[in-house]
C-alpha cells in the first residue's frame, strides 16, 4: 500500500478522490456554464441560509450566512453527480467548475482563494419571474431562522409551538409537490428551487419527522427515538 501518497504530491494524477467526496459549489465565475448548457438546473440544489453545513475548509459544521448553490450527488449518494464512475473520469472535464479547477490536495492555497470569491445564488440561475415569487415565498415561511426561533419554544410552550413547525414543514412538502404538479418542472430541479425538503434538514435542530399513513407528520425530538 503507498504511504499517505497527498504528502508527496505535487500536480493531480486525476484519481477522482476529491469527486467521489463530493461535488463543489458554484461562484459567480461559473454562470457561463449554464449559458453554454454545461450545466442545468437538475444538477444542482440550493443550501439555503441558515442551514447546517460542513466547512470543509476549516473542518467544522458551521449555519452558513449566505446562500450556496451546490453539484448534487449521485443518487448512490457517492460523490459528484458529474463523476463517471465507470470511467473514473470528470464528464464536463474541460469546462469544470472553478472549485474543481482550483483543488489541489496537496496545497489549499487556491481553492481558498476561489472559494472566497462571491457565490452564485438562484437569482443568478432562475429568471422566471413566476418561480422567483415562489421561491421568495418559500423562503419567507421556510426561513431557517424563524424555525430556530420555534424550536427553541417548543419545551417551553409544547404543543402549540409543535404546530406551528408542522404547518411550515406541510407548506415546504406541499409547494415542492405543487410546483411539480401544476408548473411542470422536474423534480430533480426542485431542491434548486426550494433547498434540501425540510423533512431531511430538521435533524440539525435535533428534530425527526415521521409520515403517518393519512400524510400528516409527527415531529419527536432525536433523543426521544
Ligand atoms: S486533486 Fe483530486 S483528482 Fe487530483 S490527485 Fe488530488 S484527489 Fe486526486
Ligand atoms: S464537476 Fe467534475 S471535477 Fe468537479 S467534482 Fe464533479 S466530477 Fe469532479
């Protein structure tokens, strides 16, 4: 077995390690690439502001204060959606994201430089004004920090507080399904939209939710399972 062989490195072997991680998020610099087609809204999905994420920089979980479009997985859940495993091989190469092009695994010093630079938003990406007063409605009710400030009432005021959560967690699932059903957009283009469904982001507040047959949730505290 070759010893730590990111210690001796000094240009890519293009191993796919880094892809089969994850994918990157998008700066402004890459806009072209959906104007030149490289990319479409299926590839990607919104980290809304607000929400837990890794910060790979420092190595920390982290409520991130801006928002970040990202590359989605594959659907196995391993590594960029743009990574053909098959062919160990990047399928948009040539025309990568700046992150990509940036990552070298033996010296952080560029990717922190591009990663600094200013992020692409769905405003950037999503011009449909219909969509945009979707989204912007969303975001109103969906808040993250409106959600914080319920979660920290519900010990204190119990059950009425748990009902204000279940009421913004149904609007999230209904507008998803909505969009879908009565615009015509792809699913996969609806966690671009919306961000990731609140059902999956509850957990950073320590919450779980369950469907019950008739469709409602049950909302429990993580330690309580
Ligand atoms: S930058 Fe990525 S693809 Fe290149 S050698 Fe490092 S882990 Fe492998
Ligand atoms: S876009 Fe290409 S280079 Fe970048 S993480 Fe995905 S597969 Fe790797």
């Amino acid at each position: 077995m070759e010893s730590k062989p990111e210690e001796k490195r000094t240009h890519c072997i293009r191993c796919g390690e880094c892809c089969l991680a994850t994918g990157p998020s998008l700066q402004k610099s890459d806009l072209p690439l959906f104007f030149n087609h490289v990319l479409d809204n299926t590839h990607l999905y919104t980290i809304r502001k607000g929400e837990l994420v890794r910060d790979n920089i420092n190595d920390a979980l982290k409520f991130t204060d801006q928002e970040i479009i990202k590359l989605g997985d594959q659907e196995t859940g391993k590594g960029c959606i743009l990574y053909d495993d098959g062919e160990k091989a990047c399928t948009i190469y040539e025309d990568r994201p700046s992150q990509c092009r940036a990552f070298a695994c033996w010296n952080s010093e560029e990717f922190k430089a591009v990663f600094a630079e200013p992020k692409a938003t769905r405003k950037d990406i999503i011009k449909d004004p219909s969509l945009l007063r979707l989204i912007s409605a969303h975001e109103k009710t969906c808040d993250y920090q409106v959600i914080s400030h319920y979660v920290k009432q519900i010990q204190q005021k119990g059950d009425s507080i748990i009902r204000e959560v279940l009421k913004i967690l149904q609007y999230d699932q209904d507008i998803r399904r909505l969009t879908h059903e009565k615009l015509g957009i792809d699913p996969r283009e609806i966690d671009l939209l919306y961000g990731r469904p609140l059902t999956e982001t509850i957990h950073m507040f320590g919450l779980t939710v369950k469907q019950e047959l008739d469709g409602s949730y049950l909302l429990t505290a993580e330690d309580a399972c």
